[in-house]
C-alpha cells in the first residue's frame, strides 16, 4: 500500500478562500472586518519575521490583522495591561499571545487574561474547560483544529475509530483528543512514559503523532491502512525539517500522511483565521 498524501499546503489554501468569503460577508453586514491582534514580547527579528506571516495572512483574507511587537523586556503587568485594553477594544474579535514569552512574564497569567470570546489560540482555561466537557462552539488551539480539518478532507471515519495521539501538551495532544473524543473516536493518549509504545500505535486506525521527537515512530508501528497525522517538527542538523514519524517507512502501511514540512504546518495559520472569523461571528450574535 502506497499513501495518499494530505497536502496542507492546498488544503489551508481552501480553508482561507473559505475564510474569505466569511469575512466578506461579516464586513457587509457589520460594517467593519473582523480583527486579529498578535502580541510578540521579543527583541528578535526573526521572531517577528515569522510572526509578521499572521498578519499578512489575516489581511489577505480581508480581516484586519496587526502584530503588536512590544520589546523583550516588557514587563507582566504592561503586557496585562495592553491585553486588557485590546479585551475593550470592540474592533478585536481574536487576541492570540505568541508563544514562547521571556522567562519574566508568567504565561498561565498572559494567556488567562485574554477574554475567552477573543481567545483564538483556545488556551484560556475556559475555553479549555468547555472543550474537556464537549461544549459545541468552544474556541480549540489552531494545530489541531487544522488536524480535524485534514482529516475530514480525506473522508477519513471518525466515529468508532480507534485514534491513539502520542503527545500531552496543552496546545495539541490534550485538545485533539478531546476534539477526536467529540467525534467519537475511541481515544488513547500516549507520551514519554508509556509502555510499548509501538505496540499502542499499531492498533491505531488514526494516528496523530505530536512529541517533537524526529522519527520516533517507525514504519514498523503504523496499522495497514491507518491514517497518520505528523505535527511534529523538529530541525535536523542540516537545518531541515523532520516530522515525529519516519514517513518513507511510514508510506508503505498508511493509508493517509501528512509529509513535513507542507502537512500540518500551513494549517495552523489558515485554522487561526477561522477560530478569528467564529470568534467575530459569535461576539456580534451574543450581543
């Protein structure tokens, strides 16, 4: 069996043309765009180099994006502040706070001041909450809405499906499985410390492989006919990309794979711009 390829680069493509469309559609009826703020505390211009990519993307789409790049040694209580104001500003519908921030300013505080309704990276610890208890229209980190996404556009059955997610971070392995859980998947949640790792993978019919470990999971661990969601990127030392799965080896048992670089990656950003725009639509409605 030779994998099907889940190309994110085409897929966030339609997701943004989606997205385009919404926002065109927000701005006729409400009179403005939706707005997204990103707030950067960095003194590195290749952080806002990379950054500066929402932005762009977010105006692409019609919306009214800014990065708001403030210097590395803002402190906790002015970025509090500066959150505050933009949770005021009625023209800011989605607040995301670029991760990581300098070892001074407590993230948990950071990310739990963004107000939930604008919270488009959903890692408040309401929207985290309302995710956990399966609440419909809860806002859930941008990677594995992008995750979901990919695999509704290979047709790939949900429901009843084994699914083992090999990552517990809050920002992805956690949310995706309550988001495969919602769909009805049966779900198992692997890490570090499990035990026959290869073993629990190989009874995966969907695979979601998000521990930042290059290769970690070898072709010798993938179900026949399994599908293989990649997030992992590490950089090798020639400076390149490399996923979590050995995607050669890989290739010959799945059925569907994301590749790294051009899989998970450029959903995330297009996922962003949709939790951006539901977060617009849904603010306008609650008033």
């Amino acid at each position: 069996m030779a994998a099907k390829i889940l190309d994110g680069k085409a897929i966030a493509q339609k997701v943004r043309d989606e997205v385009r469309e919404g926002v065109a559609r927000f701005a006729a009826a409400h009179g403005r765009p939706p707005g997204l703020d990103v707030l950067l505390v960095s003194g590195d211009p290749a952080s806002v180099t990379h950054t500066r990519n929402k932005e762009r993307m977010s105006n692409e789409v019609g919306m009214r994006g800014r990065l708001r790049a403030l210097p590395a040694e803002t402190t906790e209580a002015e970025l509090l502040a500066f959150i505050a104001e933009l949770n005021a500003d009625e023209t800011v519908d989605g607040i995301l706070v670029q991760l990581p921030l300098p070892s001074h300013i407590r993230e948990h505080r950071a990310l739990g001041a963004v107000d939930p309704a604008k919270d488009v990276d959903g890692l408040h610890p309401v929207n985290a909450g309302l995710l956990a208890l399966g609440r419909p229209g809860a806002l859930a980190p941008c990677t594995p809405v992008g995750c979901m996404r990919l695999l509704a556009e290979a047709g790939v059955q949900i429901a009843g499906a084994r699914a083992v997610v090999v990552g517990r971070s809050n920002l992805v392995g956690r949310p995706i499985a309550e988001l495969l859980l919602a769909q009805h998947a049966t779900v198992s949640i692997a890490h570090s410390r499990t035990r026959d790792l290869q073993a629990i993978c190989r009874e995966a019919d969907i695979l979601v492989a998000a521990a930042g470990k290059p290769k970690l999971i070898g072709g010798d661990c993938i179900k026949e006919g399994a599908a293989v969601i990649d997030v992992g990127q590490t950089r090798n030392e020639a400076g390149k990309l490399a996923g979590d799965v050995d995607f050669d080896a890989a290739s010959a048992r799945a059925a569907w794979i994301t590749p790294v670089p051009g899989g998970v990656g450029p959903m995330t950003i297009a996922s962003l711009l949709e939790n951006t725009l539901r977060a617009a639509e849904a603010r306008v409605a609650a008033r």
